[in-house]
C-alpha cells in the first residue's frame, strides 16, 4: 500500500475518489497546504496536500477526511484547518516513511 493511500486511510480517507480542482495555496508554520475538496453527489469532501521543502527536496502528503460540506468554499476552509491539525501533530514526520 502508497505513502499516500496509506495516509488517506489514517485520516478518514478510503477508495478512489473523483479528481479535485487545487484551491490557492496557503502557507502555514513553513509548509504549503493546498486545499483539494472532492465534489461527491452534490456535496464537498475534505481533502488535500501538505508540502514542505527539507533538505532541498520537497516532501508532500496527501490526505483525505469523511467529512462534507455543502459548498466549496467551506470545504476549502475546513481541509485548510485539518491541514493545520495535522502539522501541528504531526510536524516534518508526517513525511517519515516509517512514521505510518
């Protein structure tokens, strides 16, 4: 199982999802999160990325939760604070392989 499906599934991800358009990136604590809500039935779900260069090389995690929102935006904002939660967690291990 990938890094990233691997992660999905930690944070309330599962099977394959329809693609999402990237909202802006935002910058938090020195790490990019971009949101990318999943447009489901009608609904939102939280998703999106959380990159960090370290060492010259750029890190990027994935993550997708259960949770729906009526529209976009408000599904921006929510996956921009679980982004949030999850760096201040996790911190620069979310990109430790053996961390999962």
């Amino acid at each position: 199982m990938g890094l990233t499906t691997l992660f999905g599934r930690l944070f309330g991800g599962g099977g394959e999802s329809a693609s999402a358009q990237p909202a802006e990136a935002v910058e938090y604590k020195g790490f990019t999160i971009t949101a990318t809500p999943i447009q489901e039935g009608g609904q939102y779900r939280t998703a999106g990325s959380i990159s960090r260069e370290i060492d010259g090389e750029l890190h990027s995690a994935q993550f997708i939760r259960a949770d729906n929102h009526s529209d976009r935006q408000s599904a921006v904002t929510h996956s921009e604070r679980k982004a949030q939660q999850i760096i201040d967690e996790q911190g620069d291990r979310l990109f430790e392989r053996d961390h999962i």
